[in-house]
C-alpha cells in the first residue's frame, strides 16, 4: 500500500529536520482544493484573491515530493485553462472572474517563462509522458506570443517592464532588455527543446534547440562584461547597464556561459563584498551604491526563489560543494526566526537580511516583507533540504537515484515516491565502519557519489539491503 504522507529526511542537525518537517505542516494549511474552476492551487495567504504564475511556478519545486496530496499538473492546468487566444499566459488572474489581472508597470501582465522548465521537473518527479504530449501545444502557443509581443527584431534580445522580473524595487531604472528575461527565455528554449527529446519529436527538439543558441549567441555577445566578469542589463541604445544584481545568475541555470566565464562569476558568488555575503545571495551585489543592509526589498534582501535559482545554477557547472555549503549557511539564517529568542512564534519569511539574523526590513513603502511565504522559502527548507543539503537527485522515468554524499553523517531519506516505489535510503555508522541502508519495494538504479572521491552505480533490488562504504 503507497503511503501518503511526504518523505522524510534524517540528518545530524536536528533543527534541520523540525524545520522541514514544519515546512509540510504550514503547506497543508495553505493548499486550496476548489471547485469545478480551480481544481487545485497553492497559496501565501488564505484571503488570496488572485492566482499567481510565478508564485504557482516557484513552489511546483517543493510540492513534487509530495505530488500524491498536493497535485502539482492541476495547479498548472488552471493557467493553461485561461490561456488566451493568441497564447498569453498572464502573471495574474482574478479568482472570482477568471480575468487577468493588469497594472500600470505591467499592461500585458508579462512574467518569467518558467513553465517548460517546471513540467520538465514535473516530468522527472512525477514521470508521465503523455503529459508533455498534451501540454506542447498551450506551451508553443505561450512562446510565440512572448516572441510576437516582446522579441526585438534589431536585437533579437526581448524587451519587458521591470515588475515583469518580479525585482519591482530593484535600482535597474535605465533597462530596456533585463539579463534574467533574456536568460529565462533561452531557459524556456532549453526545456522546450528538451521536452521535444523526450517526446522524440526531432523537429521540434531541433526548432527550439535552434532559437536557443540564437539567444545564448546574441546574450554572450553584448550582455557580457569582460572587466565585471558578470552579465548586465542593456539600455534602450544597447549600452550596459552597470548595476550588479541577483538577475545576473540567471544565466548560469540556462547554461549560458562558457566554462571560463561561469568560473569568474562563481568567484563574484564567493566574494563577501560581492555577493558571498553572510546569507547568500543578496538581491543586489554588496558593492553596489544602492545595496541595503537591512535588505529593502530588492536594495539587498536575499529572496530564497533567487538563492534557490543560484544554486540550481551551480548545479548546472558541478558545484555541487559549494552548492551545499551555500543552502546549509542560508538555512541557518532562515532557522533563526524559525526558533526566536523569547516568547515570539517562530515563522518563515519572503525576504531575509543579507548581513545580520532576521527578516529583510523594507524601507520602500511599496514593498512588503509576508510571513510565511511559503512559495519562494519553502523552496529552501524542502527543495534544497532533499536535492542539496542531503544531497539526492531522482528521476522517475529512468528510474534513478543518484545521491551525491558530501560528507559521512547520518543522514537520508525515508518513504521517498519512486513512481509507486516507495524508497528509503539512510548512512549511518555501524560496527563496521560506515554503512547505507536500502529498502525499496521493486528494483531502481542507485548512483552514489561519496566526497567526489568514489562513484558507483548499482541496480537496487526489492527488499532491504545494506552497503558498506569502505567495500565500494
């Protein structure tokens, strides 16, 4: 019999654990499951009124490991749903009326093309194929129409308002072509071209794959600075704009630099008076004259969405230590208002200071800092709680798991969905040195990669077994 409840994680710090498990607990209280319109959603608030695209893109990546309560192809079908004619899909939508919501910094209601990217994931979590096959057409039609209405013809870089970035406050006043539109949009042609192999449609693989190098090429060329060793926004006259910001690292997820390139900019991520601040990664670098210590919303908060999308992107290049170090010095800073001094209730924020404990302080009046904000942080203490600080990686349709075991502590996972497989997989020490602990209902193929040192890949029979570290 499958179990639902959501896999648990064992490691050494417990306070790790109880914010994990807490995490689970708070999402319960904010999944909406509606009537015959919006069959499923996921919310901050309870007094929602609208549904938001980011948002809804944002926490697919934690509500996959637990795909059986809270069905993550619903929450996207909603979006699909109210898809325009002419294939927009917008930021927001009224949840009464079912109409897009439009403001005066956004007249389209444009946002990150994020949704190739989410269903690929979907797809390696939950593994079903036909899914793709009937989500290709909503997803060209979407593309097109973000080409119709934003592409430039002379640049063939796109043009979007800065609240399309969802970084409203940032001090990026002079840009005309934003790096991370630009860079989600080769993302977007990355995936699709991806969901074009897995669907073995070689012409669409090949259409997309095609648009993608055409925008690397052209974001290589002209949003690269040699000097900063970063990328930069363009202005209306193609001219950089030289403000250093979080959106800059939206090209190491796309894949976008080469080798070299991603080296220096990792250097800027590990640079205390750049971006390797205290809890990594401010919004804005911390050289920057407009940086804010307190955070200020996008003047210097760390956003957990863009740590998440960081070191996402270090995965892409092999960072995976670093990667690590960054999730575990990130989440002490979130445990800290999770367990308050005194009497206050512990709780988990949108945005966190990037240089002392505690939440992010907005000075823009236009700006808020929302208690659990559960879409961007839980990204933190779920996603990368499994996939970095633990350190495992799965794929449902090949039928894998590959744990990259940064270092000898107890710690795994139990009750992980491997497609109606349920999986535990835990090290500890035994009297025989160091031990992993498998138990698994039917066979899967077990990768393990131990302190970059040893690599082995193992068909995982059903039953329970054990290895031990020194024999590998």
């Amino acid at each position: 019999m499958i179990k639902k409840d959501f896999p648990k994680v064992h490691y050494y710090d417990q306070d790790f654990v109880d914010i994990y498990n807490r995490s689970w607990a708070w999402v319960q209280d904010y999944w909406f499951k509606g009537g015959s319109t919006y069959k499923n959603a996921f919310f901050n608030h309870k007094e929602n009124t609208y549904l938001d695209l980011f948002e809804t893109c944002m926490s697919t990546f934690f509500l996959v490991y637990h795909n059986m309560k809270y069905p993550v192809a619903p929450m996207l079908d909603n979006f699909y749903k109210l898809q325009d004619e002419n294939g927009a899909i917008r930021h927001r939508y009224d949840l009464e009326s079912g109409e897009p919501v439009f403001t005066d910094n956004n007249p389209e209601g444009v946002c990150p093309p994020l949704l190739a990217w989410v269903e690929y994931n979907l797809y390696h979590k939950v593994g079903q194929k036909k899914r793709i096959k009937d989500v290709m057409p909503a997803l060209e039609k979407y593309y097109a129409w973000l080409d119709d209405n934003f592409k430039d013809e002379d640049s063939g870089l796109y043009c979007v308002p800065l609240e399309a970035t969802m970084m409203t406050n940032s001090p990026r006043e002079k840009m005309k072509f934003a790096i991370d539109f630009n860079s989600q949009q080769a993302l977007n042609s990355l995936y699709m071209s991806a969901l074009g192999d897995i669907l073995n449609d070689k012409e669409l693989s090949f259409k997309y794959k095609k648009q993608y190098f055409s925008l690397k090429t052209r974001i290589n060329s002209l949003m690269w600075n040699q000097d900063d060793k970063i990328y930069y926004d363009l202005d209306a006259d193609l001219e950089q704009v030289k403000v250093k910001t979080a959106a800059s690292f939206w090209p190491l997820l796309a894949e976008i630099p080469n080798e070299a390139r991603a080296e220096d900019m990792i250097e800027l991520l590990k640079d205390p008076d750049v971006f390797g601040t205290d809890n990594p990664f401010p919004s804005l670098a911390a050289d920057e004259p407009a940086f804010d210590k307190k955070g200020n919303g996008y003047c210097g908060s760390v956003y957990p969405y863009l740590t998440f999308m960081i070191i996402k992107g270090l995965e892409k290049f092999g960072r995976y230590d670093f990667a690590r170090e960054c999730s575990i010095r990130h989440m002490y800073y979130i445990l800290d208002t999770f367990h308050p001094d005194g009497n206050k209730k512990g709780t988990l924020w949108e945005a966190y200071s990037p240089l002392s404990e505690g939440p992010a302080q907005m000075q823009d009046e236009s700006m808020e800092n929302k208690q659990l904000f559960l879409s961007y942080t839980a990204l933190s203490t779920i996603t990368l709680m499994i996939e970095n600080i633990v350190g495992l990686y799965i794929s449902l349709p090949r039928k894998t798991v590959d744990w990259i075991v940064p270092t000898l502590e107890l710690m795994g996972i139990e009750d992980l969905c491997l497609k109606r497989n349920m999986i535990t997989i835990l090290s500890n020490k035994s009297g025989r040195g160091w031990e992993i602990r498998l138990e698994s209902e039917k066979l899967y193929y077990f990768t393990i990669d131990i302190l970059g040192e040893k690599k082995k890949t193992l068909p995982i029979p059903s039953g329970k077994c054990s290895m031990l570290i020194d024999k590998l």
